[in-house]
C-alpha cells in the first residue's frame, strides 16, 4: 500500500503541466475569443466598416433616385419637344423672352420707385 501511494504521488508529482493544463486551455481559449472580438469589430469585415458601407449605400441609393427623377424630367421634356413645335416656340420664349403680336409683357423684375433698377441693384455700392 505505500508503494502504491508512492507511484500517484510520482504521477501527479512527476507531470506538474497537468495540474495546470486547464488553465492553459483556458487561457489559449480566452486569448483566441479576444482576437476574434477585436476582428469583429476592427477588422475588414468589422462592425465598422459594415456601418461605414451601409451608411455609404445609403448615400449612393438616394443618388441614384435623384438621378433617376431627373432622367425622368429629361425624358418627359424630349417628349414634349418631339410632339411639336409648340414646345420650341414656348421653350424659346421661356428662354429668351420672346414676345408674340399683340401680347403685352409685365416685367416685375424691375422697380419704378428706383428708376428701373432692379431690387438689390445697388448693393454692391
């Protein structure tokens, strides 16, 4: 009988990295949980950077919409331009203030209590 103690002493003496080989199971799982944690959210993939595309396609969507709606615009104007010349003569007249015979023509961009400057003309005096 004191052989026998005397051999599971030696055993559990004999092999000290057993008694600590939780720990360093342990510890090594501890360490590769942090790496993982910090990749996660530091990383290429990371919380980060997902917010920074999210927020970056949000951006580029909104882009989009607005040039869509202006295609659309576009798209309605070279309609109304290729149903007739109506469009021409209103687009010419829009543009270059052009008058018909007989129409008379109100300009309100001027003012008469100033001599027929425009409001705001002498600001720059």
């Amino acid at each position: 009988m004191i052989g026998g103690m005397s051999r599971r002493r030696e055993t559990v003496e004999g092999a000290p990295w057993r008694r600590h080989h939780g720990l360093a199971v342990l510890c090594g799982m501890g360490a590769l949980a942090l790496l993982l944690l910090v990749l996660s959210v530091f990383g290429d993939q990371g919380i980060f950077k997902i917010r920074g595309l999210a927020r970056d396609r949000q951006m580029l969507e909104g882009k989009v919409a607005e040039v869509e709606r202006e295609n659309e615009a576009l798209r309605r104007r070279l309609r109304d331009v290729g149903e007739g010349r109506s469009s021409y003569e209103l687009a010419a007249r829009e543009k270059l203030g052009l008058v018909k015979p007989g129409e008379i023509v109100y300009d309100f961009r001027s003012d008469p209590l100033r001599g027929g400057q425009a409001p705001g003309a002498d600001a720059g005096r």
